[in-house]
C-alpha cells in the first residue's frame, strides 16, 4: 500500500527516529562526496496554494541531490478545488510523477489530494500542522542535544499549524512541550487530544502556561513563529495588539536555560514575535533550521518511495 505523509501523528516514534537517522546520514553524505542518485527517474509534483520560499527551494533541491526532477505549480496554475476537482487532479498527476507535494490551506485538501492519488502525498503546511517543519525542527535539536528525551520545548505565541506538529514530534520523542501564548489563540483541543494520548506512551508532558516568564524557566528550547499566518491576514490588527507579551526578546530568553537554543520556522517578522538581537543572536538556530529541512525531507521522500 502506498504511505502519505499528513501529520507526524500518523507515525510511530521508531518510524520518525529512523527518518532523523536517514536525514543525518544524507547530510553527510551530500557534504562529503555529494547523495547517490538513489530517485534517478523519479518526478515529484509541488503543488502549492500559498507563498513559500523554504518550502518550495528545499523540496526542488532534495529532488535535484538525489537524481530527481521536481516540477513548481504556482498557486494560479491548478486551482485546486476550482478549475478542477480534487479528486481529478489527484487521479491526473498520478500519471505523470512520482509523489506529489502541496501545501494548502484547508487541511481536508490534502488528505482529500493523498485519498485520490496514486502515489505518495507530502503535506507542505496546511492550516491545522506542518509536519515537514517538525522533521526539520527534530533535526536541528537532535543535532544540538544528541537527544529529545526529557528536553523542555517551549512554543511561545500562536497555537498554530507549526506548534501542533513541534507538539506531536515532541511528544513522540519524549520531549516536554509547553505552549504559551495569549487567550484565545490556544493550541486546537483536537491536537491537544492527540498530543496527550502520545505522550502518555513515551513519558513526556505537554502544558499550557499563561505568563510567557514562567513558561520559558528551564526551557532548553524556544520556539516561536508568526502572530499571523497566512490566511489570517485580515486579522493582523486584531493579533498585533493581543501578541506583544510573547515576543521572544533577549530578556525573556535570559530566563531560559543557560544552553537554551532560539527556533523559528520562517518567515520571521523581526520586531514583531523576535527581535534582531535574539534573532541574530548566540543562542539562534534559526538558519541551520531552515537548512535541515532539506536533509529531513530528502529523508521523508526517501522513505515515502523505498
Ligand atoms: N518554514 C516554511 O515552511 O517556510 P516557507 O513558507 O518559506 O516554505
Ligand atoms: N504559521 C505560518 C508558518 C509559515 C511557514 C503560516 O502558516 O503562515
């Protein structure tokens, strides 16, 4: 049976362990003597109804490294749901690539696109996670820490589409998760749910914690990205006037662990949820996060094809 990759929840903790182990191992690769064309012949489809920049580079690259081609389809271009029905596109692209990857915004599309499609999904972010971000984010931890067990990941702002799937990945790998961020903007109870449930197997902990000082004490990672995603455009006013106690900035992050690492998945709106100086500052990881989602996500093509 062909396998999609929707949600990091859909994985066990070993599967994912074994992708970081396979991203490690193609990172090395590809700076040593450059990846085995291991997908020669093999086509990916990205599908994309919203602006990307890592996204879209990082997936296109991963398939030029290991022998691959991948083919751009700009938010115009397919109209998915509009010109064409989703199940017709799914049905259609299956006969000309390999595996597709689509970034949306409602997340019923994608897992509507892998029902109908032949071949492998990715999801590249919709508006309930992004799993993809979270490989790439496991990564750079693990790189960091040699470990996610027992780890406190601190997401501070907005319950969005990125925390619930640094929330899954944390729980899977035994890494406490706290979000903190404004009333109202909470973490869905749905992902909460399933957060919990995973996280009752493999011992971490998930909370909420309402004041962003008390939240961020002993945290090994701080976690941030936008107050408005995109989608929520027409409620930026309304976001920049509750978001502000969350900003990461230098005095919040000097109450964190003295070794604490500063994460953001990207685009950062520097001034608004991080400053320039945490941003560029001695604790960021912000640009080899970014770099690792290339590596992850060779992994996550590799496994979805093997
Ligand atoms: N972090 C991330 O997914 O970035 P893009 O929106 O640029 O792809
Ligand atoms: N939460 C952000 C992430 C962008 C990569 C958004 O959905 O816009």
């Amino acid at each position: 049976m062909k396998k999609d990759f929707i949600a990091i929840s859909d994985f066990s903790s070993s599967e994912l362990q074994e992708m970081l182990t396979l991203a490690i191992d193609l990172k090395k690769e590809w700076k040593t003597n450059g990846n085995k064309p291991i997908l020669k012949n093999k086509a990916m489809a990205m599908i994309f109804q919203k602006p990307s920049l890592r996204t879209r580079v990082s997936f296109d690259m991963a398939m030029r490294h290991l022998g691959g081609d991948a083919l751009y389809l700009s938010p115009s271009e397919i109209g998915l749901g509009k010109r064409e029905s989703i199940a017709d596109v799914a049905r259609v692209i299956s006969g000309y690539v390999d595996i597709i990857m689509a970034r949306v915004f409602e997340h019923q599309h994608v897992i509507d696109l892998a029902k109908w499609a032949e071949i492998p999904v990715i999801n590249g972010l919709s508006d309930y996670n992004h799993p993809c971000q979270a490989m790439a984010d496991a990564l750079t931890i693990l790189e960091e820490f040699g470990t996610l067990k027992n780890l406190n990941v601190v997401f501070v702002g907005d319950g969005n589409n990125v925390a619930v799937s640094l929330m899954h990945i944390c729980a899977k790998l035994g890494a406490n998760f706290t979000h903190t961020g404004p009333e109202g903007y909470f973490i869905s109870n749905a992902a909460y749910e399933i957060g919990n449930t995973i996280s009752q197997n493999t011992g971490s902990q998930i909370k909420y914690i309402a004041d962003p000082k008390e939240a961020v004490k002993k945290a090994n990672v701080i976690y941030t990205d936008t107050w408005t995603s995109m989608g929520q455009e027409e409620e930026t006013k309304l976001r920049e006037a509750v978001f502000p106690p969350y900003q990461v900035n230098q005095a919040l992050v000097n109450l964190a662990d003295k070794y604490a690492i500063v994460m953001h998945c990207l685009p950062a709106h520097r001034g608004q949820e991080i400053t320039d100086e945490v941003a560029d500052g001695s604790h960021s990881r912000l640009f080899p996060q970014a770099h690792n989602r290339l590596h992850a996500q060779k992994a996550v093509i590799v496994n979805l094809l093997k």
